[in-house]
C-alpha cells in the first residue's frame, strides 16, 4: 500500500513509503535472486520518481 498526499498545484507531495529508499537496487526485497539471475538493475525502483520530477521541471519551469 502506498499513502500520499499533494498540494493544489501538484508540485509538492509526500509518500509514504520513500520512494528514496529504493534508489539502490540492494534495498529491494528480491535483490539477491535478480542478483544471482543476473538481472539486477544499476539503479533500484524508486529512481523514476526523480527522473520524473526533473523533466517536469525542465519542462515546465524552465
């Protein structure tokens, strides 16, 4: 389950759990199977928020 909460605008929010948890792929519950499987990522789950977030401000704050 995730909880989260944002302003108006969309542009502040808060999660719950922190997606920067999961900015390494050895916080993720199933690292060592991908690991041996040859299948662990570079970077964990909880990066595509951050990559979101700088485009839609390269976009749209410019």
């Amino acid at each position: 389950d995730i909880a989260g909460i944002c302003d108006e605008t969309g542009r502040i929010f808060g999660l719950m759990p922190h997606p920067e948890a999961v900015l390494s792929p050895f916080n993720a519950p199933d690292w060592q199977t991908q690991k041996l499987e040859g299948k662990l990522p570079e970077w964990g789950e909880g990066r595509i928020i951050f990559e979101n977030a700088v485009a839609f401000a390269a976009e749209n704050l410019g």
